[in-house]
C-alpha cells in the first residue's frame, strides 16, 4: 500500500531527540477498511477502493448502500482509490492502519486548502493597491486591466478578483517524525494543506523513494 485516507487534526509543537522544537502537524492517519479492488485484467490496472469514518446508512443514497452491502463493510464517509502493486495480498474487507508508514521516512500529503470565498486582488493576488491617502477613491482597486481599440480585450490569465482558496494541494517530502498505531496518529513536521478536520491524502513520498 503506498497511502491512506487520513483527517488532520490540528498543529502543534514538539520536542525532537536533538531537543530542538519542531512544529508539527497531527493527522488521523486511518483505519481505513478496502471497499473495493480492481484487478489490470478486468480494469486495466491494479487498485484498492478505500473507506474511511463510518457513517450513518441512512444518509448514504441507495446506489451506495448497495455498494457497500456487497462489500460486507460498513458505510464510510469518504471513498478513495488507491494503486497498489500485483504482488499487494489485499482483499476486501481488510483493514489498514497507519502501521504502513512505520518504516517511511517522508511523506506527501494532499488536501484542500482553506475557502476564503470572493477576494480582491490584494488579499488574493497581493497587489498593492493604490493611494492611501484622502481622496484617491482607489484604494484597494485593481485599477485599468484592458487596452484601447487594439486588441481590444482583456489577455486571459489576468489577475482580477475572484475566488479564493478551496484548491487541491499537495505538499511534498513531509518527514514524519513520529507515529503512534495505538491512537491512529501520525506527527509530520511543518504544515499541511486544509483546516483542522480536514480529509487528506497520505501517501510515500515519491521524490525520496530509494534515497533515505
């Protein structure tokens, strides 16, 4: 298995071997319980559909429901799928812990980061602005943002105002200082994409593989 649906709990700071503080992240790494497998024979690729936090069936739409009965597990919250490997014995209704990281020492972690909904172009694109002073009537504008008759347009990319945040990130070659199976805990150092109680994605860092 190369990850795990996890939750993250929040930040705070420890102290490594070396006595030095760190700042940490804590996610909920897990258990996750397989939902679904799909073999490169019949789907063109090795997978594992993956199930984290049960959840009330009632709530769950029918054709799910139906899903999940046919797997023998439980409703979750969230589904995920992950490759894995031909040589990976995962069947069906097992179930996966944060033990898989025991022996990684990075890791990637995606997750979405935090809406900030409608912004201007100084709290979304750090524009400066314009005059502070009385009297401007531009303080916080984007200011002229086309052309004359030619081209006559505004150029596609343009930093305007807009939505803000709620975007997929991926941060990458996290080093994971510490890992707690009993509590389903994993503590990577620095910060992770999303508010507490966010889902994120864990998995082996790709970039480190083979260079620890």
């Amino acid at each position: 298995m190369l990850g795990l649906i996890g939750k993250k709990v929040g930040m705070t700071q420890i102290f490594d071997a070396s006595g030095i503080k760190r700042a940490v992240t804590v996610i909920q790494a897990g258990p996750c319980v397989v939902v679904n497998k799909k073999e490169k024979a019949k789907c063109g690729y090795d997978a594992v559909q993956l199930g984290f936090e049960e959840y009330n069936n009632k709530r769950i739409p029918k054709p799910l429901q139906g899903h999940f009965q046919k797997a023998g597990v439980k409703p979750c919250r969230v589904l995920k799928e992950f490759r894995i490997g031909q040589e990976d014995n995962l069947k069906v209704g097992d179930v996966i812990n944060v033990s898989i990281f025991k022996d990684t020492r990075y890791v990637d972690i995606t997750g979405i980061t935090k809406g900030r909904g409608f912004q201007g172009v100084v709290k979304r694109h750090r524009m400066g602005g314009g005059p502070a002073s009385h009297g401007s009537m531009a303080h916080r504008r984007i200011g002229a943002a086309g052309q004359r008759a030619k081209p006559g347009r505004i150029h596609k990319g343009k930093r305007m105002p807009g939505h803000m945040g709620q975007n997929k990130v991926t941060i990458q070659n996290l080093e994971v200082l510490e890992i707690r199976p009993d509590d389903n805990l994993l503590i990577v150092a620095g910060a992770v994409p999303g508010p507490s109680g966010g889902i994120v994605l864990v998995r082996k860092a790709i970039k480190k593989v083979g260079r620890e």
